[in-house]
C-alpha cells in the first residue's frame, strides 16, 4: 500500500514569456522589472499532484526549486496553490545551469522518500526536456514523460502520454516512479484564500546543494541566425494590405 | 569510435525524418570512415527506406507494445558500449526523448537536446534553440565524454533515401532482457482530422489571440481563402480555443502547406519545428523582434487585430 502517496513535485522559477531578454557578451540576463513566475509547465506537474491530494489519497506534497533566494516566491506560490511543504536548494543565480547538476541536487535530496516525483514536461526558458528523465535514471525509478492524464490505483499509477496530435499512449507504472507533465486542458488552479493564508505562516526550508556546479561543457548564447532572410513589407497599414494580397496571388492561394 | 543514430518511430514505422539524422552524423563524423549504425527501437516497425548500404542495423528485440523506457535506455548504452559509439543521436520528437537522456546517464554522456545546427569550431559545437526562440545556445563539448544529442526534426536535409527493397545492409536483431514487463496501449484518436494536411492555406494562431471569440476574426480572414484551415499552437489549445487536432508543432502536426500565415504567434522552437514544411511563410507579429521572423520569408509589422479587419475590408472592395 502507497497511500498516502509522498509526493514530490520540482518546480523551476522562469521569466515571464514576455520578460525581455539581453545580451551581456554571451550570456542571457534580464533587467529588474521581470517578473518571475512558476514555468508553465510545472503548474500543470503540480495540479496534477494536487487533483491525487483532491482525493484524499495524500496530504504529503512536498516541493523544491533550486536557485537564488527569489526562487521562494515561486515556492511560495506553490503552497498558496496547495503543496504541503515547500525546499529551496540555494544556488547562484544561473538561469542556464546544467540539467544533470539539478538532477543531481534533487536526487540527491529525495533519496528513496517519495512514492511519485513530478516534473514539468520542459522549462520555458531553458527547453532542455530533460531534467526529469535523468531524476528517474539517477534514482532508477520507471517514468513516463509528456503526460497528459493519470489514474492512481494503490501502488501503480496508469498515465497517458501524448506523441502527436492523433496519437497516445497508455501503460501502467509502479510506484516509485517519475513522471514529467505536459500542458493540457486541465488548467492549474488559482491559489484559494484560505491556502493563501495558511501559506503566509508556512516556513520554506533551507537545502544546500550536495556538490559545486561543475562546468560539464562550455556553453554561450547569441541571437539566434536567421534561417531565411525575411522581407519586411514597408509602408503604411493600406499599403502592407496591398501587398500582402499580392503575395498571396502570387503564391497561387486566391 | 562510431556514431549510433536512433530511428524515431510515428504510427509503426520509422519516422521518415530519421533520414535528417545520417546528415546530421555525415557533419558529426568530419571523417567518412566513421563508422554508422542506425537502431531500430523495437521489432515490429516497418522499414520503409533504406539509408545507407553500409549501415549496420541494429533492431531490438522488442514489440513496440512492450515499450519502457528504462529497459530500452539500458539496452541502447549497452549496445552503444559494444560498438564504442561515441556520439548517439536521435530525433527530438516525444517519442524519442523519452528515454534519449535516460541514455546519457546509462551510458556516461553529456546530453545535448533540441539541437538544430552542428559545427566544429575548437570542439564538437552544438546549437540548440532556448528561451522561446529568443536565443540560441551553443554548447561545446570540450573533453572526451560521449555525447547524446537529440536533433529537431526539419534542421537537416533528409540524406537520400532508397526503397527497403534494396535493403543489403546487414541486419541484426538484439533480444533484451528487461525487469520491468509493461503492456502499453497506443491510443489513436478517433477524430480524424485532415482539414491541416489538405489545406492549401493555413492560419496559425498564437496566444496573442486573446480569447475564444476573438477566433472569429482569424475564421473571417480564413474564410476568404477556398482551400484553408485555421491552426494553433499548444497553448491555444490548451486553453480550449482550438482541438488539439488543430495543433502544429512537434506534439502536434507538422504542415506542409503552400502558405502559412503566423497570427500573432512569437515562433518558440516547438511551434517552428512543425510549420518548416510551408512553402510561403508570412509573420504578422507586432513585435519586430518575434522569433518568428527568423523562419518567415515575409514580415508584417502590424497588431492583427488592426491589419486583419483592414485586410478584409480591402478584399471585400476588390
């Protein structure tokens, strides 16, 4: 018997999509005004936990963030959203840190204490899709990644993972197991005002990382090449009608 | 040293854009003689093109329907040991990426996803597309770890492909021995949707859209148009504006029609990777510095809720 279910759900804190992003020499950065929020997809890894809790079949959601100290206020909003406790792995302030380190760090934390670790499917900003597959590898759970819906039944969870617009696929996991989230129609819940209190008084606890961020490899950024050279059309708004229209014969398409 | 290319499987056959993958491993390889092999991730795909004559292919011994992806992340590594692969590629597709990184940790490699560009500066460098599109990243590996990189569909030219009949590359088939027996089910959704493979035309939405009824001007504007179709990214459909079987993308279709026009939509890789078979794309953004331009042959500097209903107005007068 699993339940209660110990529940673990890893949550990166992202600029907002429409942050605006700069340059310095190589690397990305983002001036004061950004607002940071819980990456998308990871609001959708933890309703997928708090929708198992909405059945009573845990009150141990836990979750953890890593990075600098304002990474809190995402941890912060979890528990507003719902999450039991909430661990903060204090590191520097490095956007890009390298999946495998985080993998490691939360590993490392969870050791075998939890039933079901979540993941978003990717973060926003760093794309890298990864993360959770390497957790479960690590750890040597069974996982599923992209999962679009899960049924708990005792020690197995059934998920149905999405490959393309007409296609999924569905099996069964034994617990312990990972599973990443993607985006779907169920929409992450609003933080309710109860919670939101009870989250005031919540302590956030304080983890070290287990090891240093190794450089594994060298990484910079430039503004991505363009892969066709893209023709503006110039002029006033009556004249970009005119000339789309034309575009659009000539392509045959009216 | 070797390269070992993953075929990527869609509807029980090998994903045709596996063929991207041995243009991919000619850059990765500098050295002709590199040797190649492609595996085949379970036994029961059908092979419909042969590559290269003289790549080994490796299948395994599995059913898709016994797919797991600890079981065949262990396998791979494994094979990828024997044959002293040094880099291991794939396609990025959710398929594949399930247990691609799995891989990595099996086989003590760096893992390098979403990549789109490849070249040798120093090192192996590897350009990947982050933060929406805004920004690449280039990661160069500089010491002697294996590498495991996933590839984005439509970033290569497919290397020529001939018909399986003239398959004379050996064939070897590997039994696994996994703990875990699973039993998955493929689901094929009944609503079958080929509006976006037919369309002469399509337009894309993005989120910019704003709301379900503000559709209806995207609806006008397609109506113009005698063979069209309306599409989205995830997020529109997410927000149950459009059916997912409306979605473009690399979770969702991938469209290859003689134009498309991108609404409002900023262009993240995910989107992009689904709309490079367009003949014509056009981008109406207001934002001069959406991602989307980098992929448009034309560039429409304009709020859509301003430009399409002038659009219309001026068609309606022709």
């Amino acid at each position: 018997m699993s339940i209660p279910y110990k529940i673990l759900v890893c949550i990166k804190q992202v600029p907002d999509v429409n942050a605006k992003i700069y340059l310095e020499k190589t690397k990305p950065y983002y001036d004061e005004k950004t607002v940071y929020v819980i990456n998308r997809y990871d609001e959708y890894a933890l309703e997928e936990a708090l929708q198992i809790k909405d059945k009573g079949l845990t009150h141990y959601i836990h979750t953890i963030s890593s990075g600098p100290e304002r990474v809190q206020k995402a941890l912060r909003r979890s528990l507003e959203m719902g999450a039991d406790e909430a661990y903060h792995i204090v590191t520097g302030d490095d956007d890009c840190a390298i999946p495998y380190y985080v993998a490691r760090c939360i590993t490392e934390f969870a050791k075998k204490e939890y039933d079901i670790i979540f993941t978003g499917v990717m973060s926003q900003d760093a794309m890298n899709q990864q993360t959770g597959q390497l957790i479960a590898s690590i750890m040597g759970y069974n996982y599923a990644t992209g999962v679009t819906s899960i049924q708990t039944n005792d020690d197995e969870i059934t998920v149905t993972r999405e490959l393309d617009a007409q296609t999924s696929m569905q099996y069964v996991l034994k617990i312990p197991c990972v599973v990443t989230v993607q985006s779907s129609s169920t929409m992450p819940r609003y933080p309710s005002l109860s919670n939101v209190l009870r989250a005031k008084k919540q302590h956030i606890d304080i983890i070290k990382p287990i090891m240093s961020s190794q450089v594994q490899y060298h990484s910079f950024y430039t503004i991505p090449q363009k892969t066709t050279e893209c023709e503006f059309i110039q002029g006033s708004t009556d004249q970009k009608v005119v000339e789309l229209y034309n575009i659009l014969h000539r392509n045959g398409v009216v | 040293m070797s390269i070992l290319i993953i075929a990527d499987i869609k509807n029980n056959q090998i994903n045709p854009a596996t063929a991207e993958l041995f243009t991919a491993a000619n850059i990765i390889a500098k050295d002709i003689t590199t040797p190649v092999y492609l595996l085949i991730p379970c036994n029961d795909a059908k092979i419909t093109s042969n590559y290269r004559p003289d790549v080994t292919t490796i299948v395994i011994g599995m059913g898709i329907y016994h797919y797991n992806a600890p079981g065949l992340s262990k396998a791979i590594a494994s094979i990828a040991h024997d044959i002293e692969a040094h880099y291991i590629i794939g396609l990025h597709t959710p398929f594949t990426i399930d247990f691609l990184p799995s891989v990595s940790i099996e086989y003590n490699a760096h893992c390098v996803t979403q990549v789109h560009t490849i070249e040798y500066d120093e090192h192996l460098t590897l350009a990947r597309g982050s933060y929406s599109g805004k920004l690449d990243q280039f990661v160069s590996i500089v010491d002697d770890k294996p590498v495991v990189a996933s590839i984005t569909p439509g970033s290569f030219d497919e290397y020529g492909a001939k018909d399986a009949d003239d398959l004379i590359n050996k064939v070897i088939e590997i039994n696994i021995d996994t703990a875990i027996k699973q039993w998955c089910t493929f689901i094929i959704s009944e609503n079958k949707d080929s509006s976006l493979d037919e369309a002469d035309i399509i337009i894309g939405v993005g989120k910019g859209i704003g709301s379900k009824d503000n559709l209806t001007l995207i609806y006008n504007f397609a109506k113009f148009f005698p063979h069209s179709a309306v599409a989205g990214s995830r997020i529109v459909c997410d927000y149950g504006w459009l059916p997912y079987s409306k979605q473009v993308g690399i979770t969702g279709k991938s469209i290859s029609p003689k134009v498309y026009i991108a609404c409002a939509i900023s262009g993240s890789s995910q989107h992009i990777a689904g709309i490079k078979g367009a003949k014509t794309i056009i981008a109406i953004n207001k934002d001069p510095y959406a991602p989307i331009f980098n992929v448009s042959h034309y560039g429409i500097v304009e709020d859509i809720f301003t430009f399409i209903p002038q659009f219309l107005e001026y068609i309606q007068r022709l």
